[in-house]
C-alpha cells in the first residue's frame, strides 16, 4: 500500500483532555510542562503518524490551546460526564468534519508513552474478533480510554449518557469489545500523570531513554 493510501485508510483521534485533573490542584494537565514542553505536545507528536487527523476534547475557552493548531472540541453532554463524553465529542466531530473515517482512535492526554502502533495493533484486533470496539490493554489491565470506536455507534452513545451511563465498561459491554495486549519492558506504556511525583517518573523515563 502506498504511503497516501495508507494515510487516507488511517483512523482519525480525538485527544481527551476534558478531565478536572483534580490530583494536581485543577487546571490543565495537558498543558504542564513535561522535559520543558507542555504533555499535550509529547502526545501529539507520538499520535500524529498513526491517524489522518485529530482534534481535541477539552472544555472552557478553546484559545489556550491555540499553539497546538488543533480543533479544540467540549464534550456534547454537560456536567464533565467522564471520559465516554470525550469519545462522543470525538464521534460526532468525525461524522460531521471526517465523514470518511469510519472509526475514531481515542488518547488520553496524560499518557505520553503510549504505543508507536497503538493505531495499527486496535485495527489488527478489531479485524481478529467479532467486536466492534477495540481496547488497549497491558499488564492485565484494560485502557479503556486508548480505544478504536466506530462512527457508527456515536448515536447509541449519545443516547447511553443521555441516560446516565457514565462508566466506560458498563457502554462497552453492551457491544463487546476486542483487546489488543501491550508489553514494554521500559514500562508500562500506559503510565498515566496524574500527580507531581508522577511528573517526577515520568522526566526519569524520558531522561533513560534518551540516553
């Protein structure tokens, strides 16, 4: 497949960071400086290859995020529902702004040493299984939140949170989901920032593997 097609066949994200990030005092996460650039920027960079396009989740005044020169999309559902919202926002944004993408890759934008082939290894699960959703998982542990989901399901979605659905398995396993197995014996891929000391780790991790 020729470099175009492939891009053209590549799914499209919706970066999440509608959190209240309340482990570190409130604010943005995405926009804390990790090696002395903001983590939102560390994802963009390890997500820009694997997709066609991206936007991302967050809500308040959309300007703060300016530099990253990217959609900036609130969530659909008022209250800070969670992260299924963040997907919603993802889904509907593809249907309307992407309308040939048929699924969207959701990443947390706290997580900046997701998998290089995080995109290419949920499409390869998603074609092993009967599912229509794919999850990321590593160590025994489910992400669900770096996650392939189908444009198809964003109405089901909105109709789930307009209901109340707020947990992220409790709507997935209505549908079923395949899994994709990570392993990295750097570490987990999915550390995840949600405290200084986790800010601490994770300019340890960048220092050794630079090195």
């Amino acid at each position: 497949m020729s470099a175009p097609a492939a891009k053209a066949a590549a799914p499209v994200a919706i970066l999440l960071a509608g959190g209240l990030a309340r482990r570190m005092g409130g604010g943005d996460k995405a926009l804390r400086p990790l090696a002395g650039r903001p983590l939102l920027q560390w994802v963009i960079e390890r997500a820009r290859p694997q997709v066609a396009r991206m936007a991302l989740n967050a809500n308040g005044d959309p300007t703060r995020f300016a530099a990253f020169a990217l959609p900036v999309i609130s969530d659909p559902i008022a209250d800070n529902p969670g992260p299924l919202a963040g997907v919603l926002a993802g889904l509907e944004w593809a249907r309307a702004a992407a309308p040939e993408a048929t699924h969207v890759l959701s990443i947390a934008t706290d997580t900046p040493f997701f998998p290089a082939d995080l995109a290419d290894a949920l499409a390869a699960a998603l074609a092993r299984a009967p599912s229509p959703i794919a999850c990321a998982a590593s160590r025994g542990r489910l992400h669900p939140v770096f996650a392939l989901w189908p444009v198809a399901l964003a109405a089901d979605l909105r109709r789930a949170l307009e209901a109340g659905t707020r947990k992220v398995d409790e709507w997935t396993a209505r549908h079923g989901i395949a899994v994709a197995h990570f392993d990295d014996p750097g570490g987990d891929p999915f550390f995840n920032i949600n405290t200084e000391a986790d800010l601490v780790l994770a300019e340890r991790r960048l220092a050794v593997s630079h090195a």
